[in-house]
C-alpha cells in the first residue's frame, strides 16, 4: 500500500523555523523525486520546492535562502527545513513522489504551517 505521512507542522511565530518531514512507503521511493507543495485557504495549490531522485533540488522564488528540501533514501524521508517564517508561508502542506514512468503520482493527506503572532 502506497503512502506518504507528513508531519512536522504546526504554530510558529514570524521569523521562526518548522522542519517538515515526509514518511514514505509501499513504492520505490528512491528511483521517484519528491516535491513539497502548499495550498492557503482561498488559493491554488503551488509547488514550493523538488528534489529529484538523483538529488538536484529546485525552490519557488518565494521561498529561495529560506527554505531547504532534502531526502534521505535510506529512511525513505523526504524533509522541508523552513527558516525566516511569514505569515504568507501559511498553508497546508503536502508532499508529493512523482516519476515520468508512473502512471499516476502519490499525494500525502498534508500538514497545516501557520505562521502567526
């Protein structure tokens, strides 16, 4: 059975760091890359940084120097290290396997971030 568990979120102050972490299982997680997306109330859901399977990592501008993606095939964990939290980082958000060759990509059921005073 394919899964993938986020956790790590929660309630942090402007200007804080959260560390989200993706568990996944039931696939070959290191052959497929690894994308965090987020989605706030009201908005479309958006990519906010990938790691391919080989490791190359790319980040949506509104997140550059602030935010770090990593994997760690043996533990089939995927992390989002969130520093200089704001406000606007509040969202859901979920991790996401994906491959060229699949016919289909998993979705994990997400993890709220709220960033408030």
């Amino acid at each position: 059975q394919v899964q993938l568990v986020e956790s790590g979120g929660g309630l942090v102050q402007p200007g804080g760091s959260l560390t989200l972490s993706c568990a996944a299982s039931g696939f070959i997680f290191s052959i497929y890359g690894v994308d965090w997306y987020r989605q706030a109330p009201g908005k479309q859901r958006e990519l906010v940084a990938a790691i391919a399977s080989g490791g190359r990592t790319s980040y949506a501008d509104s997140v550059k120097g602030r935010f770090t993606i990593s994997r760690d095939n043996a533990k089939r964990m995927v992390y989002l290290q969130m520093n200089s939290l704001k406000p606007d980082d509040t969202a859901v958000y979920y991790c996401n396997a994906n491959a060229p060759f699949a016919a289909s990509d998993f979705w994990g059921q997400g993890t709220q971030v709220t960033v408030s005073s």
